[in-house]
C-alpha cells in the first residue's frame, strides 16, 4: 500500500512538472513585458498633451514588444520603491534614464544604450557662470536620482564631493517640475539634472533659464532587471541589437532630436 502511495503522489508531481514546464514556455512566447518607469522624467517617459505615456525609452519598449509579439505594460513608479517593484515582481525591468554606473553588482543590466552627462541649469540672469561659483548657493536635485548620486553618492568624484559640501543646501525633491518651479521663483539657486531632462525643461519653459558649459559628471543609461535575470535580458538585448541593424533604433532615437538624443546614444558604437 505504502509503494503504491508513493507511485502515485510521484505521477501526481512528474504531472505538475509537464505543467509549469508548459506554463513557464507560454510566458515567454506569450509574454506581457512590465516597465516600471517615472512618468514625471521626459524625454525618456512622461504623459503627452493626450494623457497617453510615451518617451523615448518607452518607444524602445514598444519596439522590443512588437518584435517580440509581446504586450506591453507600461507602469509607472514611486522612483524611491524602484526596488521593491522589481524585486516583487511587480514589473519585470526598469526602463527609464536609468543610470548603471555604480549600481552593476545590484542589477543585471542590458549593455548601455545612452551616454548621459549630469549637468547644472540656473537662471538666466544669475551670476553662476562655472561649478565654483555654487559655493554658498541652494541647489535642487531629484531624490535617488542619477544627478543625487553624481554629487554625494559612493562613486561620487572627490572633486563633486567638495563642491557640494560648498552648498548653502542640496535639497531633494520629488520631481523636476517642482526643481523648476523652486529655480523659476527663486527659492534656489541652480538645479542638478541629466541633460536631456534639462534640454526638455528649459524648452518648454522659455528662455528663463540656462545650462553651465561645465559638467558635473558623465554617466551611462541602462535597462535594469533583477538581478539573475538573464534569460530576458538576453531576449530584450538580443532584440534591440537587431533594431540598431535595421535601422529601428535610430528612427525612434531621431523623434528626439530636440533633446540631443542622437549625440547620446552609444548602442552599437
């Protein structure tokens, strides 16, 4: 009796098996891609004058999935529980101006797609010229943001480390929008940003304001997935190096012209 239990619960598992075997192949060819990504961080995803999300990043998303003949989700995040959604699993990769720099042993990472620079935008009239001229001045940068990270993170230069202890104040805000609306009443003085987010909000905004010729820091853009997850990064990066051959790549990268993307990208270089 006892042998004849066992044979059957073994059958009942080796049936379970066949069955997550076929479930696990079904959801790769049938794949619903989740990017998680800040809807408030244009070029690379933002909501458009017709409430839809789009963005340079979520384009490239689109393409992968229309290669792919996956769906794709597009879900936008709280930047501070990036983590937390991947690691839950409540999105499968982050895709948005996402910086690998300093964060490889956290992520598995596609190869990089954009050459990032993280600059300084002040008021058109203000009398910050270059970097030094920051000492004693308020400055705003996005929480966890790759322009935070450039300032006082752990790979931070020395160099960028010394320039912001000469701050009056680095204050973190929630978004961009806010950073502009602080620089544009004069609540502070300059604002820390990637570039192509800097291109985007003084375009939109007039000729209030100005860049630095001077940088902060160089970085590069990413997809992130958690970490181990090779098998899609392949699939995602085996995909988009087919899209940079074809020429895919670079029609989506020339809607962004205005934000200098074609003299950022590095894919395939």
């Amino acid at each position: 009796m006892k042998k004849k239990a066992v044979a059957v619960v073994m059958t009942a598992v080796m049936a379970l098996g066949m069955v997550s075997a076929v479930s696990v192949q079904a959801g790769i060819e049938d794949k619903t891609l989740i990017v998680g990504f800040d809807a408030e961080y244009p070029p690379y995803g933002y909501m458009d004058e017709n409430g839809e999300y789009t963005g340079f990043d979520l384009e490239l998303a689109q393409a992968v999935c229309d290669l792919e003949g996956w769906e794709l989700e597009k879900k936008p995040i709280n930047w501070d529980s990036k983590d937390m959604e991947l690691n839950s699993g409540s999105i499968d990769c982050i895709w948005n101006g996402f910086t690998m720099n300093g964060r490889e042993d956290d992520y598995t990472f596609s190869d990089p797609y954009v050459d990032n620079s993280i600059v300084v935008v002040v008021a058109k009239d203000s009398d910050i010229n270059k970097l030094s001229d920051l000492a004693g001045k308020v400055v705003d940068v996005q929480a966890d943001s790759s322009g935070l990270a450039a300032l006082q993170g752990d790979d931070a230069t020395d160099e960028n480390k010394e320039l912001t202890a000469s701050f009056a104040e680095l204050q973190q805000v929630a978004d961009y929008n806010t950073a502009f609306m602080n620089l544009e009443s004069g609540a502070v003085d300059a604002v820390v940003l990637d570039i192509g987010v800097a291109k985007y909000q003084m375009s939109s905004r007039g000729d209030a304001f100005r860049m630095l010729d001077e940088q902060v820091s160089s970085e590069q853009y990413a997809i992130g997935f958690k970490k181990g997850n090779t098998e899609l990064k392949d699939q995602v990066q085996k995909t988009l190096d087919e899209m940079v051959k074809d020429g895919t790549f670079t029609t989506i990268v020339n809607n962004y012209t205005d934000y200098n993307l074609p003299e950022m990208v590095c894919l395939g270089e």
